[in-house]
C-alpha cells in the first residue's frame, strides 16, 4: 500500500515597518481575505502557498491547507493581529488531524507593537504541539533571520531574487526539501551569520548591477556542490528599528554543520564587501526629475523610492506628482495615489464630472504637502485586482475603490487603501494604456523592475524621503544596535 505523507501548509505573511504611521490592524488582513483549514483552496497560484501545493503534488506528498493570511506592508501589527493569527494557525493545526510535516511560509519581518518578532511565537506554538515534526519555513529575500527564529525550524529558504520573481519556485523548494526529508534522504542543519549593515533597496537587485549580485551569483554555485542544500542571503528589510535587526547569511546543508558555519562565513564576507557600493549610491532627486521628464525616452517608469507600499509605504507622497503637474508631457502620466476621502468625494459623480480636489499626503503628512488638483473623472470602480507577477502572481489585491482623475495628461489614480502599484495590473485595472504612456509612477524602490521590464524604455527611481527611504540617516532609528552601517561608518570588520 502506498504511503501518503500529509504536510500542513500555512502562510502567515506581513512586512511590517517601523516607520509606517500607522498600526497594522485585523482589517488589514481581512481585507484581503484570511482562510483557515479547508476554507483555504488549494490554489496553485504564483505565491510560495502555490509552490508548496505543487511541489507537495509532484513529490508525492499530501497538502493539508492550515491557514493563509496576508496583509499589505504597513506599520507594526497590533497585539490583537498576533493573538487572531495565532488562533488561526491554531484552529487549522486542530482541524488538519495528524501531519507528517509542516510548511509556513512567512514574511520574515513582521514585528509587533509589543513584540519584536511575533513569528518566533507562531513557530513555538507549532512546536510546542509537535517538538519534533519537520518544519520547515520559507520567507521573504528581506526577512529579519536570527537564531531565535531559526532554531524553531529544520530548515529555512528565503527568495533568491530581488526584484523577487520566485515566490512560487520558493514554495516548491521548500516542498521539495520536505519530502526528502521525510524519506529520509536528507537531515538538514542550518548555520547563520549576522551583519550590521542594511542595503538600500534600490540599489541591492540580485543581477547585476545589484548589489547583491556577487552573493548571489556565490550561492548559486555553492548549492551545486555535494551536501549543500539552500543557501539564503536576507539583507533584511532595513526599516525595522529592532534592536538585533541587520542582513544575515543561512546555510542548510545535509548534516554538515562545519560546513554549513564555514559558508555562512564565506557569505557574510560578501556582504560585508558590498560597503562601498552602498556608500557610492546615487539616486535621481526630484528637482533633476524635470530634466529627466524633457530628456528620456517614453513609456519612463519612475520608482518612488520613500514611499514604496509593498514596503511600508503609506501611498500617499505627492512629491512625484508634484512634479508631473508643473512639467506636463504631451503622452499620459499615470500616478497611484491613496486618498480615501478623495474618492469618496468624487465616488458619487459622474464620469466626465470636473472636481476640484486637495489630494494626498492625508495618511502621512510629514514627507510631503497635500496638492490642489482641478481636473475630469475620467474612471472608476471597484474591486480587486490579480497580480500579474512575477511576483506574487495570481495573488487577489484590494484597494477599495478608486476612482481616475485626468489633469490635463496627468492621471491621478486615486484609490482608497494602498496597492502593489509594483505590477501593471494596478494600472490595467483603471484601464490605463501603459504602451501608450509618458511616465508611469510606481510606489516602489526596485521591485517593480522585472514586471515592467516589457514596457518601460526608460527606468529612475527618485529618491523621496518616507518610511522606505533609502538615506536611512533621514529616518528616525532609535532602537536598533549601533554601529549599524551604513549609519555608522566606524563599522569594524567582523569576519
Ligand atoms: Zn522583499
């Protein structure tokens, strides 16, 4: 008789940021749906949930959904989102009945009002049920990793790319690990090395020129030789004022632990050998912007570096938009905008209505200005959309209703909560023609680069200031360890 292994899946994910000016509540994550047990489909979707489903089907294993739970970056979750998220992880460990092993896919950089890492307390329950059930854990290129954590599981795989485009591979690697260790091929041990530094994202993609080119281009042939089983690289979301937080090396190999240490050493000297590359950043700063606007080639895809949502981002930074206003082109700008009370203004008209608006900068007014727009509804709605990836693909974004707001050639999509603008399916959804546009804006410092790469003939990123800024001497650490480059510049070498 055949051997059905049974392997619970759950997904549990936010990115939370320190410097977001608002809380993460429940509603958050109910806006985007949260399934607990069978209610949760066993969707092959782009997401590491997708991945696992698959690599579980392929690898002759049996998913069992446990929970899936999702929320857009935004500030520290409340006490209330740990205790719901735990309860939920709790109600389908209850109704799965026995498992043979266990997936979770996390963020990796969720932090709490009242708790620096509520993931560890997610992973100490399921182990508190199961002390010695094969866990393994996936989670985000930009996870805050730490021994705390990793103790917690067998093994642990983050994204091998940013812009990330393998959130679905990350999940059938993970599958796949999992059922070689269940059929005893494998014992994974895992190492980990810890660095002060945090990586501008804008400036840290995994090809080149990133930054975080060399590592990964090591890791990849490392994971070629015998006994190497995942090595991951998280230069970790640099806007969480933790005390521990930083970028950190992971190593799982097949039952070598010297082995495993000796790589995340080798690895940890590659970060730290990416300094220069960070002190020698340059970014487009809004007053150069209009000389860009008069000079590159349409469709130009500008990144908001300070106020990128998938990273914390508040959405409503008028800096941009400030700009395009003052410096029209003769083709389209599109540019995402959160501003609840903006459509529910307009929401009531009719398309073809003139407004007269003050609009933005209501959720976080201390990086940039409300701005006065007079201009046509041109239109709107409401309702989800599907990311298009290739991250996150097939993964069901809301951002309430929005409404499109034509100021001469610039159109300002106003929406009531805050997106991924980082894919092109934000802006089909407002039947924006992105072939045909003069700029398109997306509130993202880098992410946004693989899936626009078929329409942009001219990429920048500006370098706002906001809760994702990259000039983190801008932001208002207090509680991180320091010295912390690049803060710090006194940042002895640890290796
Ligand atoms: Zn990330």
């Amino acid at each position: 008789m055949p051997v059905y292994r049974r392997v619970g899946i759950g997904l549990l994910m936010q990115e939370s940021n320190s410097f977001a000016p608002h809380p993460t509540t429940w509603e958050d994550f109910a806006v985007q749906g949260v399934r607990v047990g069978v209610a949760a489909p066993l969707t092959v979707d782009g997401t590491e949930w997708g991945g696992m489903v698959y690599g579980c089907h392929e690898a002759g294993l049996v998913p069992v959904p446990l929970v899936r739970a999702w929320a857009l970056a935004g500030g520290p979750v409340t006490p209330d989102v740990v205790a719901r998220l735990a309860t939920a992880l709790a109600q389908g460990l209850d109704d799965a009945g026995p498992l043979d092993g266990l997936l979770l896919a996390l963020h990796g950089a969720m932090i709490a009002s009242d708790d620096t890492d509520p993931e560890v307390a997610f992973l100490q329950m399921v182990r508190n049920r199961w002390p010695r059930i094969p866990l393994g854990i996936t989670c985000d290129l930009h996870a805050h990793l730490h021994p705390t954590k990793l103790r917690l599981a067998d093994f642990c795989i983050a994204y091998q790319t940013y812009p990330h485009d393998d959130t679905y591979a990350t999940g059938c690697r993970a599958a796949a690990t999992m059922a070689r260790v269940l059929n005893g091929e494998v014992r994974p041990v895992m190492a980990h090395r810890h660095r002060p530094i945090l990586f501008p994202p804008d400036i840290s993609g995994t090809a080149a020129p990133g930054c975080l080119a060399p590592i990964a281009n090591w890791a990849r042939a490392r994971e070629k030789e015998a006994g190497v089983l995942h090595i991951s690289y998280c230069p970790v979301q640099p806007w969480l004022d933790v005390p521990n937080t930083g970028s950190s090396v992971v190593v799982v190999t097949d039952g070598d632990w010297m082995r495993a240490e000796a790589l995340a050493a080798e690895g940890a000297a590659l970060l730290e050998a990416q300094r220069p590359a960070v002190r020698a950043r340059q970014a487009l700063s809004l007053d150069a912007l209009p000389g860009l606007l008069q000079s590159a080639r349409p469709p130009i895809v500008l990144g908001d570096i300070g106020d990128g949502t998938a990273g914390g981002g508040s959405g409503d930074h008028t800096g941009i938009l400030t700009v395009l206003l003052a410096h029209p082109l003769s083709c389209p700008a599109y540019v995402p905008l959160v501003d609840a009370a903006g459509v529910r203004r307009t929401w009531p008209l009719t398309v073809g209505a003139i407004v007269d608006l003050t609009v933005g900068a209501t959720l976080d007014p201390r990086w940039s200005s409300p701005v006065r727009i007079h201009g046509r509804v041109v239109a709107r709605g409401d309702g989800p959309y599907i990311l298009e990836g290739p991250y996150l693909r097939g993964h069901r974004m809301t951002v309430g209703r929005w409404v499109r707001v034509a100021v001469g050639t610039v159109h300002v999509l106003l929406t009531e909560r805050a997106g991924l603008t980082s894919d092109p399916a934000f802006f089909t959804m407002t039947g924006a023609t992105l072939g045909e546009a003069g700029v398109i804006v997306v509130k993202s410092p880098l992410l946004f680069r693989r899936a626009f790469s078929d329409i942009a003939r001219t990429v920048a990123v500006v370098d706002t200031l906001g809760p994702t800024a990259s000039r983190f001497a801008a932001l208002p650490f207090r509680r991180i360890s320091r010295p912390m480059f690049p803060l710090d510049d006194d940042w002895k070498d640890q290796s």
